[in-house]
C-alpha cells in the first residue's frame, strides 16, 4: 500500500475529505468546492445544466428541498424539451446555489440515541429528514442527520393526502433503512390518519403491501402527531467544479508527491469457528502443509522450501508469512 503524507492528518479536530469538512460531531461541505458555484455564470445548455446536477446532488442530503426546488430545472435537461431559461428556472438555480453556499451541516449518527424522524407529502413531491438530538456545549441541540426528497410520479398524483403520506412513509424507510434498521426512532409526521390506515383491517393489495413493509420497524417506531407549521424541515421538502488554475480560490499547485511504501496488518476478533474452517482448508492444499512446518518450527530446510510453488517461495523468502496458532 502506498500514501501520501500530504494528503494524511493526524491528531486534527477536523478533515477535509471527498469534499466534505469531517469532524467528530458533523458533517459539512468544503467551501472550496462550492466555490465553483459561485464563479461561474448559470448553465447556458443542457450539458452544463447536467453538470450542475451532477455536482448538487453529490451534496443533496445537506439540501433542504433538493428535489422540489429542481424540479423545473430537471425538465428541461429532457430530450425531447428546449432549452430556455425562464424566471422560474433561473429563480430555482438561485436557490440551489445559495444552499450550496450556506454550509448546511448534518451530524454524525450515534446509535445510542433514538432518531427523530418527520416525514411529509404533498403535491409536488415527498421529503423526510432524519433528526438527532446531541448534547454541544453542554447543552441539548437537535440537528439533521440526513434529508432526502423525490418528486412524485404521475401515477402517485392520483393518491389522496392521507395514502400519499402512506407512500411517503414507505419510500423513506426504504432509503433511509441503513439508519432505521434496528433502531429506536420516533415518527413524527402531520397526517393524523396515517395511524389508522398502519391498522386498517381490510387494505387494498398496494396498501397491504404498505403494511407488510412497515412491520419489521414496527416494535421500534412510535408515531407523533405534529402540525405542518410545527414539522417545517420534513414539510419544506414535500414543497460545478472549476478547473485547477490561479484563478479558482480551490487552486492548489500541481507538483509530484513522494510515494512512501508501507506494511500493515489489520487484528479482529473472529469467533473460534471460522478458524477450525480455515485449519481444515489446509489440509487439501501441499503448499500450506510444507509452510507450517517450516513456520512452526523456524526451519530454513532448502528441500522444503524449493518444494513449494513459485508464489509463495518468493512469500516466505521475503518474509511475508507467519504462523499464529495454526494460520498463516
């Protein structure tokens, strides 16, 4: 393995790395990243457009609204729709540039404390943001782990309000079932039939699909009832880079960095199990009969080690392999 000691930390309170700014508490965007947003004009085609997305959405779970806010912008990126920039679209640019540039943080998860999960659906599309409370200078601050939103299909249009927030429900335990699997959480939403319809006795075939999806999370979930007004994170999401010359604020000189070459060994506890299975691999296998003799008894027999195939002579050659009660 190879690195770099320019790009290695050590002992820092906090690090720059895949263009975010990562600390023990959050998570944020690095600002020379972003800097590009701020210098170059609005997309002037579609390509450009699509590039902008690219980059945006790298950065969307920071982003309250990505998905409603770029709605019109995703029209036009469509083949079969013309290019022109109107009020709206230049309007929803705007937006998501500024996003950008606010530095939204997003904490770090911590398993110990039940999340906060507020879910909402309208319209125009479905959003849920995922909340922790953590103790910062000694005192209790609940902030956004992860936000995430999608438009609706034209089918889901059709729903009432009550089974879209159904869906809405279904859709971010979906996405969001890394964090939620497992854990405590507590569901706050501002649909008051959403509980009912969790244990309606006769649902339809999708709504009963609904149901199945949502049981393993049950004995885990309990659902809050909270007004729109109060839920604004989750109910606001219902509703580039430069390149590297003198004049990006992100420009770093290009030089050629020293490659220092390094050993590691990783250590785990692995239950005795998996070993007596390895032990029992070796005994189809000559190479690892001749290596633990000669590892176990610190034996240099040039007879033995001429027996082995190529590879692993050039292994135990250049002392690459060790015994540990029985592995190599």
């Amino acid at each position: 393995m190879n690195i770099s000691l320019k790009k290695c930390n050590f002992g820092f309170g906090e690090l720059k790395a895949l263009g975010h700014i990562v600390s023990g508490l959050s998570l944020g965007i690095d600002k020379n990243k972003v800097a590009a947003v701020l210098l170059k004009p609005i997309p002037q085609n579609k390509k450009e457009m699509l590039s902008f997305f690219g980059f945006a959405s790298y950065y969307r779970q920071h982003l309250k609204d990505f998905a409603i806010l770029a709605k019109s912008l995703y029209r036009i990126c469509d083949q079969q729709t013309v290019f022109e920039r109107t009020q709206e679209r230049i309007e929803a640019y705007e937006k998501i540039r500024k996003a950008l540039t606010q530095e939204p943080l997003v904490l770090m998860s911590d398993w110990n404390i039940p999340f906060k999960f507020y879910i909402d659906a309208c319209g125009d599309g479905l959003g849920a943001a995922l909340h922790k409370v953590q103790i910062i200078d000694d005192k209790s601050t609940e902030g956004q782990v992860f936000y995430i939103s999608r438009q609706i299909k034209p089918t889901e249009a059709r729903y009432g309000a009550s089974q879209m927030e159904f869906l809405c429900l279904v859709w971010a335990l979906e996405k969001l079932h890394y964090y939620l699997d497992g854990s405590v959480f507590e569901l706050i939403t501002d649909c008051n039939a959403l509980k009912s319809l969790l244990n309606m006795k006769t649902p339809n075939r999708h709504m009963l699909r609904w149901q199945i999806a949502i049981q393993e999370y049950g004995g885990n979930m309990t659902i809050v009832h909270k007004a729109g007004k109060i839920c604004k994170n989750a109910d606001g999401h219902s509703r580039w880079a430069l390149a590297n010359t003198s004049d990006n604020p992100a420009y770093v000189p290009l030089e050629e960095e020293p490659q220092i070459s390094i050993e590691g060994s990783n250590i785990t506890d692995i239950g005795t199990e998996f070993f007596e299975k390895v032990r029992e691999s070796y005994k189809q296998d000559k190479n690892f009969h001749i290596l633990t003799s000669l590892l176990d008894k610190d034996c240099k027999d040039t007879f033995l080690v001429n027996s082995l195939d190529e590879a692993w002579k050039n292994s135990i050659f250049e002392g690459r392999c060790h015994l540990f009660e029985g592995i190599i």
